[in-house]
C-alpha cells in the first residue's frame, strides 16, 4: 500500500533538497495520468482537489478512487484538499479520507488564522494519519502578483511564521513569498526567494521539522524553481498548467475531428498530455527516482 500523507514524504524532499509535485486535478482522467507519471518516474506525489471539484465529483468518490490508484501503485501517492476555508469541510475531508488537509485560514486576522488552524490540526492529528497544511500571508492571483509581491504585510514575517507553526501545530507550512495562482504574465515574477531562505533557516535549521509549500507553480522559469528547491521549497503546488492542459487538449482533438464522437479517444489524449506535464514537474523538482 502505498497510501501517505504529505509530511512522510516532504521531510526527506526538504532534507535532500529536492520537491514533492502536488498537482490539482478535476477528473478521473488527470487522477490516473498523475499516478501513472509517478510510477513512471519513480517519484513521491501529491494528489490534489480543491474543495469545488472535491464537492461536485464527492469527496468520498474521490478518496474510493485514490485508495484505488494508490495501493496498487508502487509509488507514495498523498491526497490532499487545497485551500479550504471551511473547518468544517476540512474535518468532513478528514473522516472520507484524506491524507493531508489545508485549511487556508490567511485572510483572517494573525490570531483568527492560529485559532481556525489549530482547529483543524487537532482534529485531523487525533483522527489519525493525517497532517496538515497552513499558510501564512497572501498568495495573489495573477493580475495582483506585482502588488502582493512588494507588500511587506502581504509576505509571510519570518518571526510570525514560526510562532503560527509553534501554536498550530502544523505539519507543512505555506509561506506567502509573493507567487501567484495562475499563469504569470511577466517573464521575471517578483518572488521573494531570501524570505523563505530564513523562515526555513528558522524552522528548519537544527533538522526538518516544519517542511515548507510554494503555491503558484504554473508559469516559473525554471531557474525560480531551482532557487526555490535551494531555499527550502518541499512541495510545488500546480494547478492551472493541468487545467489549461485538458481544456486546450480537448479542444484541439474536437476542432480537428468534428465527424467523430467517441469520448474515449479524448480522454486517452488528455491522460497522454497531463502525463507528460506532470512528469517534466517531476523531473524539474528533483524527485524522479526518490521513491
């Protein structure tokens, strides 16, 4: 059985400096193409739904098919619930099955973020296996990543971050470093690479305790990436490439056989090109052959 969560197999990539690729999928078919591009690199992954797709498919379909594709996998495979605001969600999660919960408490007041996250992170430690997820700062969307990224009150303070990891309790941790969800509309994003270098130097400098998240994977040269692996990044969330990836797939399949209708053939192409992404990912993350 292959079935972890997202702490086992980050405090090794944070130790060994390399990432566990953490990508978003909304269907069956970007679920099995994750998994199979994990067994074929050999590489730990994290499987994730963010809570739309994780009500509308059901989260305890979800899990049904996961614990499916995981035990028979020779690979770790971790499924983890992005970005929920919602305890109580987050606690439903836990209980269908889950294996790492976020609950994405940034936007309330620094006590209110420790409060709402502690809630979760005793539920789901005394649920069992289950660790946790919490962020600190703001992670912009595209159109504010330039605003964000130069606003000292929107990034993560080092000294903060380490007493919301002391007072959670938290067992993976999302510094806001000024990336952005979605894809970046600059070739040089404004990331502040020095910051996450010293809040992991702070939790993390007498031995991994606390492995850190980069949000915003989509669209980084790759050059951000290595520096990112270098100053502690553990895990890369990856969302959007996956869904432009099947939606501009799909389309192009349509547009070029407008005579033919077997949905079959657009789902083969679709798990071919997810595939393909998520094993690049993988390779630039350093986790090929980690597993």
């Amino acid at each position: 059985m292959s079935i972890v969560n997202a702490r086992e197999i980050m405090v090794e990539a944070a130790r060994e400096k390399y990432a566990i690729g953490a990508f978003n999928i909304t269907s069956l078919v970007q679920m099995e193409a994750v998994v199979e591009a994990a067994v074929e690199k050999r590489a730990p992954v994290i499987i994730q739904t963010s809570v739309k797709p994780s009500k509308f498919l059901g989260r305890d379909v979800l899990v049904a098919i996961y614990r499916t594709l995981a035990e028979s996998a020779p690979v770790p495979v971790c499924l983890h619930l992005d970005h929920c605001t919602d305890v109580e969600y987050c606690m439903k999660c836990a209980d269908s099955g889950y294996t790492n919960i976020m609950i994405d408490a940034s936007k309330l007041p620094f006590e209110d973020n420790i409060s709402e996250t502690k809630k979760v992170v005793d539920y789901c430690h005394s649920a069992g296996n289950i660790s946790v997820e919490g962020e600190l700062g703001t992670v912009g969307g595209v159109e504010d990543q330039i605003i964000v990224a130069e606003d000292e009150a929107a990034l993560a303070n080092p000294v903060q971050a380490v007493e919301f990891v002391e007072r959670t309790g938290v067992d993976i941790f999302a510094p806001a470093i000024g990336t952005a969800h979605g894809v970046y509309k600059t070739k040089n994003p404004k990331i502040d690479f020095e910051r996450l270098g010293k809040i992991n130097q702070m939790l993390n400098g007498n031995g991994v305790k606390t492995p850190l998240v980069v949000h915003g994977g989509t669209g980084l040269p790759e050059e951000y990436i290595q520096k990112l692996l270098e100053m502690g990044g553990a895990k890369f969330n990856v969302s959007t490439e996956l869904k432009h990836t099947l939606i501009d797939t799909t389309y192009e399949y349509i547009s070029n056989r407008r005579d033919e209708y077997d949905p079959g053939k657009i789902d083969a192409v679709v798990k071919d090109a997810t595939r393909a992404v998520v094993g690049r990912w993988i390779d630039l993350l350093g986790s090929a052959g980690k597993a």
